[in-house]
C-alpha cells in the first residue's frame, strides 16, 4: 500500500505578491511557503503511515526551487518524492495541471490499496479544483473536505465538513481524499528526518517522461491550453495603520463617533 500526496508550492502571503505582465505570478521572486492544507494531508498520510507502515510519496508540480518543499515534506517522514517540473508545464491553470499531476500519478502506480490525497485547496487560487479534477481524470472514487478519516482494510471512513454540518461516507480504495485544516496538527520537521532526506530518493518527470501519456496534449498544458483567462492581476494596496481607542465610557464612543463623522462614514 502506498499513499501518494499532491503538493503545492505557494506564496507566502505575508510578504510582497509579484505580478508578471502576463497576470501570472512571478513566483521567482517571492518568498514560497508550502501550501498550507496539503500540510494536513501530508499528515493524514504520515498518520497512516505510523499505524500500517505504507509508503508515503509526496508529488509537486513547479520550478526546481520546488524541490526543498519536497526535502522538507520528506523531513516529516515521507519516504520519496517526485518533481514534475518543465518548461511546458508552466503557467497551467487548474485545468492543466490536473492533467499534468494525473499523468505524473498514473506513472507513479495507482494500486488497489492505495490512496491519493489533497489539500482542500492552494492559497494562491483559492478554487479547490485541482483535487478533484485528478480524481475525475484517474476515474478513481473522491470525497472532498475531509474532517476526519479512519482506514480499515480497503475501506476508508470519512467524516466530510459541509457548511452547515457533516457527512460520513465510507469509500473503497483506491480512492482521492482532499483535506482540510481542521484534520490535524502537521508535524514539525525533526534533526534525524533532516538528515534521513537526503538519502531519499526525489525523482524528476520533465516532459520527456510524461509526453506518452494521453493527458499530456500540448495544446491543453501550460499557459497556452490554459482555458483560464485573467483580466488582471495585481499587488493589493497597503492598508495605513489602525487606530486604537481605549476605554469603555460615553468620552471613548463619542471620540469615535467624531472620527467616523470626519471621515464621512457616519
């Protein structure tokens, strides 16, 4: 058995956001963290891991850089990686780059027993698409959000976080979860597992790995088959600083009353 984790390089969203002309992010030159939720499905794996003794492979797609994310997540205990990374590949919307990951997952194996796993979603789109599309192009069964999961035998136990409460469904592997934050806690990176990484192995899929496959069409990966059309894309003005008032009398409501009239809000 093996679980394979799709993974995502994103900004970090507290220091500067770049824009290239063309309304992609310019990710060579900001600071990159790893996407948080794929964090909790890195540690949905490694939880199983812990009670089955199954391989964990974490998979990425993006530029050589992103291969520390890579070393890292195998520092928390994954056991290999794969970086999916050309030329042809960049700039791909949701669209394309499940695509890409399906064919480089497909490469990988898919088994009986074996399960993909997702974050809910990457703060650099917000469209918790990715996950699902992998599902639909690998046909594997999917179950998105995931609370809670228990494994036993082939069938995995999920308790599903909706809007206005759960659901539990029970699916059979091989199967595609997506993860959420409130799964767990992702543990921290330890001295042992910082050394042990580098004896892993860290595999690359270029184009020339994955162009047989029938998900690879050049006119449907990277920018140009991107069906995404941005209109614009932009660094958000910076916010000027608050105004703390203090105090729990009539003076303190009417000091704020007077600056939310000066300022036309009232």
């Amino acid at each position: 058995m093996k679980i394979i984790v799709c993974i995502k390089q994103v900004p970090d969203t507290s220091g500067k956001v770049a824009v290239n002309p063309d309304g992609t992010l310019d990710r060579a030159s900001m600071q990159t963290i790893t996407n948080p939720d794929d964090l909790n499905a890195v540690e949905a794996a490694l939880k199983i891991k812990d009670a089955t003794g199954c391989e964990v492979i974490v998979v990425t797609m993006g530029p050589a850089p992103a291969a520390g994310m890579l070393r890292e997540a195998m520092a928390m205990g994954a056991d290999r990686a794969v970086l999916v990374s050309a030329r042809e590949f960049g700039g791909s919307d949701t669209y394309a780059t499940s695509q890409i990951l399906a064919a480089a997952v497909k490469r990988i194996g898919v088994e009986k027993d074996d399960i993909v796993m997702c974050g809910r979603q990457a703060i650099d789109g917000d469209t918790a698409q990715v996950g699902p599309q992998i599902a639909e192009k690998l046909d594997l069964p999917q179950v998105t959000y995931a609370a809670d999961i228990q494994k036993d035998g082939d069938k995995i136990t999920v308790r599903r976080m909706l809007e206005d409460g759960y659901m539990t469904i029970r699916v059979e592997t091989p199967c595609l979860l997506t993860c959420i934050k409130e799964l767990n806690s992702p543990r921290y990176m330890n001295i042992k597992g910082i050394y042990d990484t580098y004896n892993k192995p860290l595999d690359v899929f270029d184009y020339e790995t994955l162009k047989d496959d029938p998900l690879i069409d050049p006119t449907t990966i990277g920018l140009k088959g991107s069906p995404t059309n941005i209109l614009t894309s932009f660094t958000p003005p910076l916010k000027g600083a608050g105004m703390m008032l203090e105090g729990a009398d009539h003076a303190t409501t009417d000091k704020l009353a007077e600056l939310l009239a000066a300022k036309h809000i009232i």
